[in-house]
C-alpha cells in the first residue's frame, strides 16, 4: 500500500526507476533517498533489536538470516519488491514446514535447496521479468 499510495511511495518509485526523470518532474531526489535510507535504517535496527532481545547477542548473529534472505529475494526476482515479498513468504513457510521432515538445524539448507530447485525451473524468479542479455 504504501509504494503504491502514498506521495513518498510513488516518489520512491519514480526515483528508483529513473532518477534524472524524476528530478525533471519536480521530485527532490535527494530527499527521497535521505528518506529511503532513513526507514531502511530503522527497520534493520528495529529488527536488530528483536533478534538480540530474543538470541545471545553475539558478532555472527545475523549469518543464517542473511542466507534466507539472501533466498527470498533472489527466488522472489530481482528488481522487483513484491518478488521479494512473495520470496519471504515462500521461504519463511518452507523453512518453518520443513522442521517436520528434516532437524531443525538443517531448516537453512532445505531454504537454500528450494531456491536452487526453483531458480533451475525459472531463472528469473517467481515474479521477475525474463530479459534478454547481450
């Protein structure tokens, strides 16, 4: 809702897509980007803060995180925001559904297979566009 509605949202996207346009038409790019890192700050220190407040805090905490997130947006499809949402959601079932059938220990490996299983059937992702290169 929020890309999708509000001013700053579609600012966002309208900078992220071309940020020369974007200035042409009347947008502070520089602002917009000041903003976008600004939330993307707070969330990753709001998410920090829950991972140590439920972990021992220790330097390599967010190691196996980095790997399934790592899954969920490369499955999802690169360059596309609702790629990586539908990718987190994905992900985050399997790897919950797995601990029935594999140790909980190895629920990481089981995330990392399916992205390799369905980037082999679709390479681009689940929600990411086909391109030609070259």
């Amino acid at each position: 809702f929020w890309l999708q509605r509000s001013r700053i949202g579609k600012a966002t996207r309208a900078v992220s897509d071309n940020p020369a346009l974007a200035s042409a038409t009347g947008i502070d790019v520089e602002r917009v980007i000041s903003v976008v890192w600004i939330l993307g700050a707070g969330l990753a220190a709001f998410a920090g803060i829950y991972l140590g407040s439920t972990q021992d805090v220790t330097w390599n905490m967010g190691q196996r995180l980095l790997l399934v997130m790592f899954a969920a947006v490369t499955l999802g499809g690169l360059g596309t925001i609702y790629g990586a949402i539908v990718g987190a959601l994905v992900v985050g079932m399997f790897v919950q559904l797995s601990t029935l059938f594999i140790p909980t220990e190895m629920k990481t490996v089981g995330a990392l297979f399916l992205m390799i299983i369905i980037l082999l059937v679709r390479p681009q992702g689940i929600l990411g566009r086909r391109e030609r290169v070259g």
